[in-house]
C-alpha cells in the first residue's frame, strides 16, 4: 500500500488543484461574458477529474494461491549489507559518525551551505547572461573551503559554468562508476513569508536539534551528505577499486536546462552510453505504516507536461502494487480484510476492487498512483469592473506511470470538448482543429478555446522502470541492503526485518530525467526520515529544516552505499 510512507516525499505538501482555462470576448456575441464563462466552465469540469488517470491495477506475478506461505515470494527483503574488504574502515567511520565532534562537524558542514543563498528561478536566461546565476560563485568557493580533500583529491570539471563533475578514481578502470547526484539550487523564498520563518530563511541556524533554512532539506542534505561521506573516507586512506562519479545540478528546481541538461552530455561523454553501473539522486525516504518502518527507494518517475488553457472571445501502476504487496506481506498492523483483499487481488477481480475502496479512501494515495493536475497560473482582466478579453491558466499534470503524454493530452482535449460546443467556441488543441460536435450551420463563433503546451516544450514522458526483481536487479538489492545496514547501524539494533525496503515510485521529476541514457538502474532516495514526529520538513514553503539525527545517518547511508558498491560484483 504506500501511501504515506511516499506521501510527502521530496515536494510539499502539495493540494492538487483544478486544471486551467482562459477567456476573451467578441463583439458580435450576444454577451462578453461568454468567454468568462468558458474560463470558469472548463475549470469547473476539470476540477472534478483532480486525480483522473486511475490506472488499471494490475498485480505483478508474485502472488498465487498458495495461501500465507506465498507470502515469502511477495517483497522478497535481502539481508543488511556490510562492505567486507574495509569493514575496519566503515566500522571505524561508524564510531566517528557517533562522537560530539563528528556532529558539529556536520552541523557546521550543512548550516554553511544553507546560509548561500542558491535560489533558482523559472525566468533565469542563459549562464552569462544573466547575473542572478553568479550566486554559485559563492557556493562553489564555499564547498571548496569545507571539503578540502574532496577537491584535493578528486578530479572536478565544470559544465556549463556551475554544473559540478567530480571524479574519485578507482584501481580497476574497467569497473562501471556509481554515480551519486544532488543539486546545488533552492526554491525561492517568497518575500511575504519572510516573517512566518522560525529562523531566518538563510541563517543555518542550529537549535540543538535541527537546521533551519532554505535548502536544508532539499537538497543541500543530499549534496553535502555526499560530500560529507566522501571527505570522512579520505581522511581515512580509503581508496576506491570502482570509480565514483558525483554529479551536482544548479537548476533543478527551475527544470534543469541548464544544469543536468548539460551534465548528462558531459556523463555521457565520459563514461559512455549505459557506462555507469547505478545512480543514486535525490528522492523517497522512509516512514512507518501500519507499524512497519518502511523505505522506499524510486524505482519509477512520474512525466509531467505544463497545459496552457485559454479561451478568447471572439487505475493503479503496477510499480506501486509492489509496494502495496510489500506492505501487505510485512506490516504487522494493517488490517486483516485489507490485507486479504490486497493478497487475493492477484487472482480475484472482487477483492481488487475492495482493496481499492480502501486505499483511494485515502486522497494522497490516489494522487501518487494517478496522473493529476495543479492549476498553477491563473491571469486575466485589468480592471475590476471590465470582463477581461482574454483569461487563460496553465495546468501542471504529473502524469502516472502507466500512462503517457498523448493520454494526458487526449484526456484534456475530450474533457473541454462539451465546453467549446456549449459557448460556441473554436476549438483548438494542441495544434489541430478539434470537432467538437455542434449542431446545425455555425455561421458565427463567440471566440476560441485553445490547449497548448506552455513555452512551446514538449512534455516528459514517465521515467523508464528500474529493475527491481529477477537477475537484472543485483543494483537495487545493494541499495536495499546498504538502506537496512545504514538505519540499523544508527541505531544500534540488528536484524533483516528491522525496516523493509520497497520499490517506489518519485512524484515529482528530478535531474535523472535526463540520465536516462546512462544506466537502467536509477534510484530516486534520499535516507530521509519521514516517520511521524521526525520533522515536518517543510520542502518548498516556510520553516524548512533538517534534523542532525537524520543528516548523520544521510552521511552513513552514502559511506556505506559507496563502500557496498565499491566491493559488489557489479560490471
């Protein structure tokens, strides 16, 4: 089931809005408000299809009826994973990670990046044109301060002036690199808010427990959890058999055009198409449901496109059932009906269907599995008491992974079909003449309806499926075991079932959209801890913040991601 425990993720709480619409006027209408009218119509129709692409559910062949036995063959977990060659070095790095002296160290390490402002924007024009970008000078002199050895030791090359290409060399040049990604931007802070923060936006500051500011979490953790893991190894003597690649972005937040764009031709120049043996970016975290911990690394990415709306006048993905299963099969807590539904829905269409009686109860959930929409620009009208001659909206859908582009955009096409007959509009969508059925000869229209893709970009189509079952999935099986080694070393406590580790799928989209060339085995996690009571992480709004606890066990998960890897039989 998996709905909270990938709920909330790397974005912020998110209230999936209506999608868009616009409107104008003409003359020889009978009224002006024809077009008005058109707007609030097909903002109203498409309101009730919030969540619309319900993808068909349909289980994997992991379950028969075999009874509870079967339950072993669903979500099968691998055991916690020790590197073995260096493990005095990684239990050292352990005892460190633990130490007072360690922890200042980390808070100092994340709170001096916080307080670099690196806010992106979506109206930012070309590295050197624009002087808003010359803030990643600053950033850059700052991670070169901090990690000393990193830069010392590892091969840098910079792409397209801010993008960051480190390179740490291993002995054996004919093992495939793991490439380790993060971005180096923030959202912008909404000058209004500036007084609802607990702490100023960009002090860093430390209370003893978390650090505040912009970034924090997102992804300044990840970065600096990167470096951070990187830096304690080399202090170490620790020397790499497989090569490490770290790749930062600096325009994540505004689409990466810019940034990972640009890196991915640079990777892919290095190291070759398919040439990396895994990556690991930013992206789901763990949490608890149903009194099981659970993680859940992105395996899947949903695609988006941006829907510009205007009027003138004139079922469940089937990566995400792994995870439902995974619960059903491991967390002690859920309710015994939901789980015999979830379990006997492989073969009973019946039990599918009372299983998804529950689990769409639960609105989060659905909007994860389905393709939704958020209207997110709105504009129209100058004066208050003049009708406006145009109105339009842009619609952001995140598309489900079972669907496609061409289904969102035949979706918005046939839901506004009704609208352009009824006001007797021109309809156009996405450029063609749509027929939307009037009756009788039209000699005149009131105006046009018009779907386009907004800035003329074409959309993302959801991000290709990483193995995580058969013989092709020995990458996510490492992750697994360096997520299960990683949480229980933090808290000293032992055993393969202490937290389960589930495929997942990433809401939002992250710079892999454009590493897709470089391996199949692409991983959205972030080790970040989601569990009630953790922290309201706050992403994308006021009062964000991470907590030290959780920073440190980041730290640990890439030291024993990179160690695990290092000594894998991975090619």
């Amino acid at each position: 089931m998996a709905t909270k425990e990938t709920a909330g993720i790397l974005s912020a709480p998110t209230e999936l809005l209506p999608a868009p619409v616009s409107a104008r006027s003409n003359s020889k209408c009978a009224t002006k408000a024809i077009g008005l009218f058109a707007a609030v119509g097909a903002l109203g129709l498409l309101v009730n299809r919030v969540c619309w692409h319900d993808a068909p559910v349909t289980l994997l062949p992991t379950f028969d009826q075999g009874g509870t036995e079967a339950l072993t063959n669903i979500c099968p977990q691998v055991s916690e994973l020790f590197p073995q060659n260096n493990f005095d070095i990684w239990e050292s790095l352990g005892a460190m990670y633990d130490t007072d002296t360690f922890k200042a160290k980390a808070v100092n390490w994340l709170a001096g990046a916080v307080q670099v402002p690196t806010e992106s924007y979506d109206s930012l024009g070309p590295v050197g044109t624009d002087p808003r970008w010359d803030k990643f000078y600053a950033f850059h002199a700052y991670l070169q301060k901090a990690f000393p050895l990193v830069h010392a030791e590892l091969e840098l090359t910079k792409v397209n002036t801010h993008g960051l290409i480190f390179v740490w060399n291993g002995s054996n040049e004919g093992l495939k690199p793991l490439l380790l990604a993060a971005h180096q931007d923030v959202v912008p802070v909404e000058p209004t808010t500036v007084d609802r923060w607990i702490h100023p936006p960009f002090s860093g500051h430390f209370d003893g427990t978390y650090v505040w500011g912009r970034g924090s979490c997102d992804d300044k953790s990840g970065l600096i959890g990167i470096m951070s893991a990187i830096e304690s190894l080399l202090e170490t003597g620790y020397e790499p058999t497989r090569t490490v690649v770290l790749a930062f972005g600096f325009d994540e937040e505004s689409g990466g055009i810019y940034g990972a764009q640009t890196l991915a031709t640079k990777l892919e120049g290095m190291f070759g198409q398919n040439g990396y043996a895994m990556i690991v970016d930013e992206g789901l975290g763990y949490d608890e449901q149903y009194g099981r911990i659970v993680a859940t690394p992105g395996v899947a990415e949903k695609g988006f496109i941006n829907v510009r709306i205007e009027s003138k006048s004139k079922q469940i993905p089937s990566k995400y059932i792994c995870t439902i299963q995974c619960l059903a099969a491991h967390a002690p807590n859920m309710p015994d009906h939901l789980r015999r539904n979830i379990l006997a829905s492989a073969y009973s269409d019946k039990a599918l269907r009372a299983a998804e009686d529950v689990l769409f109860t639960n609105s989060v959930f659905k909007n994860f599995v389905g393709t939704t929409q958020a209207i997110d620009i709105i504009q129209g009208g100058v004066k208050v008491n003049a009708l406006p001659e145009q109105a339009w909206a842009v619609v952001n859908h995140r598309i489900s992974t079972e669907s496609s582009v061409a289904e969102t955009e035949a979706h918005d096409t046939d839901v506004l079909k009704f609208l352009a007959s009824r006001f007797n509009l021109t309809y156009t969508a996405f450029g063609k003449n749509v027929d939307h059925g009037d009756r009788g000869e039209v000699i005149l229209t009131c105006g046009n309806l018009t779907l386009s893709e907004i800035f003329e970009k074409g959309g993302l189509e959801p991000a290709p499926t990483t193995p995580f079952e058969g013989d092709d999935a020995t990458p996510y099986r490492i992750l697994s075991g360096s997520i299960k080694t990683t949480f229980n070393r933090h808290r000293g406590i032992e055993g393969d079932d202490v937290i389960v580790v589930s495929p997942g799928i990433m809401p939002g989209n992250t710079d892999t959209m454009y590493y897709w060339n470089l391996t199949p085995h692409i991983f959205r996690y972030g080790h970040v801890n989601l569990t009630v009571g953790s922290l309201p992480y706050n992403i994308h709004t006021v009062n964000e913040g991470m907590s030290i606890d959780n920073f440190l066990e980041i730290i640990r998960f890439f030291t024993t991601l990179i160690m695990n890897v290092d000594e894998s039989a991975l090619p």
